[in-house]
C-alpha cells in the first residue's frame, strides 16, 4: 500500500520536497500545510507548477492532519527546535512519523537536553518515529563520514570539509550566511545568532556519540569570507571587501587531542566546491565529491528516500545514525 504523506512547509526546500513526493511511486501525498496566505487554499500541483491535484493547502495543521490520517509528516519550516517544537507535537499526536528538515533536531541531545527528551517521550508513547533529516546536518559532514568508518579497524579523527558555491542557492540562504553585508555588519549579527550555520555542533555531536566518543571539549567559531571582486547573484550584490559567505570550523576534542574537525566554506563565488572527508585510520581514508552535494535538492531527495527507512524504525526520537539505511527507492 502507498505511504499516506502530508507535506508540512512549502518554502522551497518545502516545495522540492512536495514535488519530489508527488512524483515518486509508493507514496500518495493526502495532504499539504503552509501558513502563507499566498499558498493557503490553492492546489498543491499549482504551486509546483505539475497541474491540479485536488489538493488544497491548508494553514490549519491540526485540522488537516485529522482528516488526512497521514503515515509520514514531512516537515520543512524553521531551523530553530524550540520554535517547531509545538509543530512537531501535532504531527506526533496525530499518530504520523515524522521527517523534519530542522536542522536542530538532527541532534539536539547535547544542545537542547530537556526538548530531545520530551519529544523523544511523546513520540515513543504515540508510537511513532521522529528523525532530522537532511545534506547537513544529517548526511554530508556526520552520516556519511561515520558510514566511511565502517571498514576501519580503528579510528583515531575525523576531518571534513565542505566547499558550497552559494551564488545559485535560495535567497534565505545567501541572507543566512551574510552575503552582501560589510565586516561588522557580520560580526554583530553573528554575534545575534542571525548569521551562522545551523547544524554543525549538532553534526560534531552527532559523529562523537556514535563512534562513542566522549568529547571533554569542543568549539565552534565562524569567521567571515570577503569578496575579492565584485559578485552579483539574483538576490544580492557584492562589492569588494564586502561579505561572499562564512567560514565555520567545529572542532571536538578528547583531552587535548583534536578527534573532529568539520569546516564549511560557504560563499559567494566559491571557486572549488567539494565534499572532502578524511579519516585518520586503519586503513585512513581520503574521500572527495568533486563539486560537491546540491544542498537544496540532495534535501529533498534525503527527505523522501528516508521515508522506508523511518516505517521501520523503532519508536522515539533517532537520528540519521540511528535508523536504518538511508538509500534511494
């Protein structure tokens, strides 16, 4: 029998997700929830531009969510756990499992303690899966890297870095890294918390609790990425001197030695994006996607491909590492 789905976010990561789930055999979209009321009451199909579907989007969850009696809730909204928490209560409620792109709730056992167990005992007494799903967190610098491991004898670090051209990417993500905004600019909203990566503590924590590592230490610091020529995207202009993108490095530590270190070059004009993941082993490893993972669509695509893996896992709140085998279908 197909998957009952309802789509819950159309923002684009939202939409890519939708459409990718309207196209995909095995799975019957029942339901679609968004809050803008450019996209309340419309037909999904129009909004993804593939013809009516006779599914109009709501922006009452709890309502749609009764009536529609999904399997899977896949849910793309905000990045921050605490503002989704009372969404993905619903969802939970409502007795659907859930694939969210939060990128919080990728691992938020070690940040938010008290939220993790919460909704880890919601889900298990609703008895139903909750997972945080994505490139990354959830796939290029935490999910994949410890997949690597899995022919080493032993492991000694984990080093990874991420190049990401953001000059084709969606508009809140080039406002996300600071694109456009001059040296202080970045500082101070760096300093608001409006300029970062949301995720790559959640990754670091996410390899140390799986190789069962316990780090006495770990940081994360965010520096920004100039321009060195004048840039222009779609959404926004660059001058020289002005902010291209951020350089973020989280670094896990046992004692004093370095065991993981996970840097992300995103910006603007980004010159040789790539995927590299090196692993100091028996036998050390060296991998690199030259080009790197389209973040956007490769979200879309993990999202839906999780879905068979979610429907056999166990009750609670897991991570990518903690359920089965993610791969296409």
């Amino acid at each position: 029998m197909a998957t009952r789905v309802v789509c819950y976010g159309l923002g684009p990561i939202g939409l890519s997700i939708a459409r990718l789930a309207c196209a995909r055999s095995g799975i019957q979209v029942v339901g679609a929830v968004d809050i803008d009321p450019q996209k309340a009451g419309r037909d999904l199909g129009e909004l993804l531009g593939i013809g009516a579907t006779g599914i109009s989007v709501s922006a009452d969850a709890a309502t749609t969510l009764r009536n529609t009696r999904p399997d899977v809730v896949l849910h793309a909204t905000l990045s921050s756990l605490a503002a989704v928490v009372p969404q993905l209560q619903e969802c939970i409620a409502a007795g659907a499992d859930v694939i969210s792109t939060c990128e919080e709730l990728a691992y938020p056992w070690s940040a938010q303690p008290q939220i993790a167990a919460d909704l880890d005992a919601a889900a298990r007494a609703a008895g139903v899966t909750l997972l945080g799903a994505g490139v990354n967190p959830g796939y290029a610098m935490d999910a994949l890297p410890v997949m690597l491991t899995a022919v080493c004898a032993g492991v000694r670090a984990i080093r990874v870095l991420r190049i990401v051209d953001a000059a084709q990417r969606r508009a809140p993500l080039q406002r996300k890294i600071g694109a456009g905004l001059t040296p202080d600019e970045f500082a101070q909203r760096v300093h608001e918390g409006t300029v970062r990566h949301v995720g790559l503590p959640e990754s670091l924590h996410m390899i140390a609790a799986t190789l069962g590592w316990q780090l006495d230490a770990g940081d994360d610091t965010i520096m920004p990425i100039l321009a060195e020529r004048a840039i222009a995207t779609e959404h926004v202009s660059i001058a020289v001197g002005q902010v291209a993108g951020v350089r973020q490095i989280a670094r896990g530590y046992v004692g004093e030695r370095e065991v993981i270190a996970l840097e992300l070059q995103m910006y603007v004009g980004a010159p040789d994006p790539q995927d590299t993941v090196e692993i100091d082993g028996d036998p050390p490893l060296r991998m690199t996607i030259p080009g790197g993972i389209h973040g956007d669509s490769a979200t879309a695509a993990i999202a839906v491909n999780a879905i068979a893996s979610i429907r056999r896992a166990e009750s609670g709140l897991l991570s990518m590492t903690d359920i089965p085998l993610v791969h296409y279908w």
